[in-house]
C-alpha cells in the first residue's frame, strides 16, 4: 500500500484540531495527521512549498451536464452587450454551417430591459436556422423567429401550464420565453444532441471542477435522458469526479415519474460506480425573482414590464410569482418520495415557496415517521422571520449560493426594483442559517461561477469584486471565511450522506484534498479568488487541476 506524506506547509483538516503540520496518506485514505503523520514511514513526500492543504470542495447545487454542454455552443456569457450576443451568435453559426440548431447560454439577462430580448435581434444574424439561447438564471430562453415556428409557437399560443409567453405590443411573440412550460415548447422540437458529445460535456465539467478542488457534485436536475449520459459515463470510466443525481420531479407527470425514479436508482445501485449514486430527487417549488415567477407572500412592487399578451403591466398588482405545485400537491409527493427513502431537494427561491417546501417537509415526517432524511431547501434567497427556526427544527439544509448574496447588476437591475430596498436587503440570510446549523454552499453551476473560492470571498464581504459597497452589504450576514469553507466542505458531505467519509481529513476518511497556494483565512476576502489550486486529489490521487 502506497504511502505519500504532505507537509511543508499549512494544513487545515476542517476538524475542531484545525491545523496541522503534516499529513500521511495510505492507499488512498487519511492513514495519520500531524505528528502522527511523520512518525512513519512514507513512500513518497509532496513538498507543499509553503502552500496550504485543506479538504476538497463539495457542491451542493449544481448543473454539471449543461454547463458541459454550454461549451459546446457559441460563446455568449461572457457578452456585456445584445450586439455582442448577436455578433457572438453570427460568428458561431458561419464556422458551424453544418449545425442544424444553434443552442447556447448562458445569456446576461440583465442587458434588455425587464429581461426581455426580441427574436428579430437574432433574426438579423441567424435568418434560417433556429436558435436557442438560455439565459443566465436557465428558466428563461431567447429564441429567433425560426424556432418559433419550428415549435409552432404563434401569436394564439396560449401561455401553457407553468411558463408564460412574452409578447409585442402588437401581440406577435417577442422571442422570450418564461419558465419550462414554456421553454419546453421548443427543447421538445429540438433534435436530441448525441450521446458522445454529451459524454464528453460530463468529461469537461469534471476538469472544470477539479480545476477548482471540487470532488463532489449534486446534479440538481436530472431527467431520463441525463440518468442513460451518466450511466454510458460511468460504463466508459469518464465521470472522474463524484456525482449524486437528483431525479426532476414535473408536477404535470409526476404519477407516471414515480416508479421511473425507483427504477433509476436501481439502475445506478446496480452498476456500483465508485463515483456514481442516485439517490435524490428535485421539486420545484416556484421560479426566480427575476422574471417575477419567484413565489413572495407578498405581492412584487416593480410595476416592470412584461408584455404579457400584448399588455404592457404598469401596477404590479397582486402579482406574487409562481407556484409550480398547487394546494396541497407538493406535500403529497414529497411525502410519496420520502417514503421511497429518497432524499428531498426542494428549489425555493422566494419567502412563499420556501414556507410551502417547509411545510411539505413536515407533512413527510409527520406522516412517515422518524428517520436521517437531511432534506435540503436550495437557494432560500428568502426566508420569512416565522420559518427560520423550522430549518433546525425539522432537520433541512439550507443549501445557499454564496457568489449571489452581493449588489451584482443581476441584483441591482432585476431583482431589486422588484423586491423593494426593504425587503431586498432581507436576502441570503446566511448566517443566520450558518449559526442554526444548517448551511451548505452550492454554485448553481453554469447559473454563476462553479469556483469555490469565488463563493467565499463573497460569503466573508459581502461585496462585488471591487469592493461596493464598503463593509459589505446587509453585513450582518457575512460568514467568516472559515464557516464559509466548512460549508463548501464539511457542510456539503453532511447534505450528501458522507460525513467521516470526505470533507475532513481525518484517519479513514478519504483522501480527497485540495492544494491551494495561499491560506484563504489569512487572505483579504476580496483577493481569495486570486488563490492558485495547485492541485486536486481524489482518494489520495492527484487528478487536477486539468483544466483553468
């Protein structure tokens, strides 16, 4: 059995021994720390030349295939404006004639007002061939006129259940598309992409990730399709990282899903993939602030404009977002799920959707009776004061998106005037949640960066990468750094069933470091990105970083 010892250099176990000078790893596991760790005999030593030894990242919340598969699309994230987006667009189409569809994301939202991009801007790069773009936030997609029709998407199209379709004054269809209802009118006439690209999509999230000390990752939203790309990845040993599927429950299928779910998972079991589970499921509970589908107890107070059904909005009204599962409909299948032994992972962005996953986490326990579910509420961009407490009480994790809880363009052009200063500053109550016990961090990978590094120095300031506002804004949420870094570690192998087994490094738990250049606890919050990953081991193997 191969031994490698780490030392020279600064290593944080993420127990309450924090530090130690050295670290001993046998045949893949934690076999020693510190003193322990010296006293025996190693095969090999990594010099870590004055740098800094910690457990790998976990993500909480994210979604590895797609955002594979963003890079196989033209290059529109990084566009600051809607010409860019289109000139991006243009030049992706004439280097790729022989692709059928153009598909792409992930789109700034913010640079059309209200969020809402026009077909004809598309129109005039790509005339003959659909495209399809997701925006940043992936519940919304801007499309050109030509898969509008392809989707038979016409200025009669009724907004279908769950989703809304955008219009003109004049009452043709705009290009935009809210939520999946919506958005699945077109994904259903887009052809199936193939299997090899959608492997390798899977390949390049793992270097993605290991590129940033990440080992384990919650796919968030898994249909049939995704469960065949992971299985024919697990087959052909190209997962290289740990992935825990969460099967997408649709409230409009969800009694045909049921048993689709049981036979996943029996699938996945029955493979025995070392870096492969199933073993959640995924609701949603509303949509995002965003586009005003996010579910407030309170009505919104933009009065933006929505040009639903050729009416342009101007009082908000009593408008309070979506609520995907109606009356008690969300209560019932979770507690079908959960009777399943399935994990629940209830998307709740606003105070509303976060009350009814609450309550619908209840009604399972209730009714199913005592055992170790760990449910968790992703996101909670809102919690009302009256559920705080249920978080500990009932067992649920808060699994939070620390890079969100700064004053962004995402925040201050679309979700601000729609909240209200009052209730905006309310948000990512995350110490809050730290201080209950509760927390673990997420990315919401390719929604916002899958860097974890990049999620802690927002989570220890506060404060947009440069610096506004001073001190940090709602400041008495800042999570020290290294709460911040138990919750993208030991807070995450909680969430994931794995605690004792990776996100700490003590004797028998698996090897699964992250070598960093500097120590982010003594590193001013705003130059933590800077931090340089030297290096990413997965089971005492050095597997990254592979890519930047």
């Amino acid at each position: 059995m191969a031994a490698t010892l780490f030392r020279n250099g600064t290593i944080w176990t993420g127990t309450s021994e924090s530090v130690a000078e050295a670290l001993l790893v046998v045949d893949g596991a934690v076999a020693a720390v510190g003193a322990d760790a010296t006293a025996r005999t190693a095969d090999e030593e990594v010099d870590l030349d004055g740098g800094f030894l910690m457990p790998s990242f976990g993500d909480g919340h994210a979604h590895p295939l797609l955002g594979g598969l963003e890079e196989v699309g033209p290059p529109v994230r990084g566009c600051g404006s809607v010409d860019e987006i289109v000139e991006a667009v243009r030049g992706y189409a004439e280097r790729h004639p022989e692709a059928e569809w153009i598909v792409g994301a992930s789109y700034d939202g913010s640079l059309a007002e209200g969020g809402l991009f026009d077909a004809r801007w598309l129109d005039a790069a790509v005339p003959d061939r659909p495209v399809v773009l997701r925006a940043w936030d992936y519940h919304t997609v801007w499309c050109n006129s030509v898969a509008l029709q392809r989707a038979g998407i016409t200025a009669d199209t009724p907004d279908p259940v769950l989703g809304e379709i955008p219009h003109r004054e004049d009452g043709s269809v705009l290009g935009t598309l809210r939520e999946w209802g919506a958005v699945d009118l077109v994904t259903a006439a887009m052809p199936e992409r193939d299997e090899d690209i959608r492997v390798a999509a899977l390949g390049t999230a793992a270097d993605y990730y290991l590129a940033r000390g990440v080992t384990w990752v919650q796919d968030a939203w898994v249909e049939p399709g995704d469960v065949e790309t992971y299985l024919a990845a697990a087959r052909r040993d190209a997962l290289r990282i740990r992935f825990n599927l969460a099967l997408y429950a649709d409230p409009r299928h969800f009694d045909a899903q049921l048993p689709q779910f049981a036979e996943a998972r029996r699938r996945v079991d029955e493979l025995a993939a070392p870096l492969l589970t199933a073993q959640t499921v995924k609701f949603f509970a509303d949509g995002v602030v965003e586009n005003e589908t996010g579910a407030l107890i309170e009505p919104y107070c933009s009065g933006l404009h929505n040009h639903s059904r050729g009416q342009e909005r101007s009082d908000p009204g009593d408008k309070r977002g979506m609520q995907v599962w109606e009356g008690d409909s969300l209560a019932e299948s979770v507690r079908r799920v959960d009777e399943l032994g399935f994990q629940i992972h209830i998307h709740a962005i606003g105070d509303a959707a976060v009350r009814q996953a609450l309550d619908a986490i209840e009604h399972a326990i209730t009714v199913n009776g005592p055992r170790d579910r760990r449910p968790v509420i992703a996101h909670a961009q809102l919690v009302d004061d009256a559920d705080i407490d249920r978080f500990a009480r009932l067992g649920v994790i808060a699994n939070m998106q620390p890079l969100w809880a700064q004053l962004d363009p995402l925040m201050t052009v679309l979700t601000v005037p729609r909240l209200g200063p009052e209730r905006a500053d309310r948000q990512y109550r995350m110490r809050t949640l730290d201080e209950a016990g509760v927390l673990a961090f997420g990315s919401d990978w390719p929604v916002s960066s899958g860097a974890p590094l990049d999620g802690i120095a927002v989570a220890a300031s506060r404060r947009t990468v440069d610096g506004t506002p001073e001190g940090g804004w709602t400041p008495q949420e800042i999570v020290p750094v290294e709460r911040a870094m138990r919750a993208y570690t030991a807070g995450v192998a909680r969430q994931a069933f794995a605690e004792g087994r990776w996100g700490i490094l003590t004797p028998g738990a698996s090897a699964d470091l992250v070598w960093l250049s500097a120590d982010p606890r003594s590193t001013p919050a705003l130059e933590i990105p800077a931090i340089e990953v030297r290096g990413t081991c997965l089971a005492g193997k050095l597997v990254g970083p592979s890519a930047r």
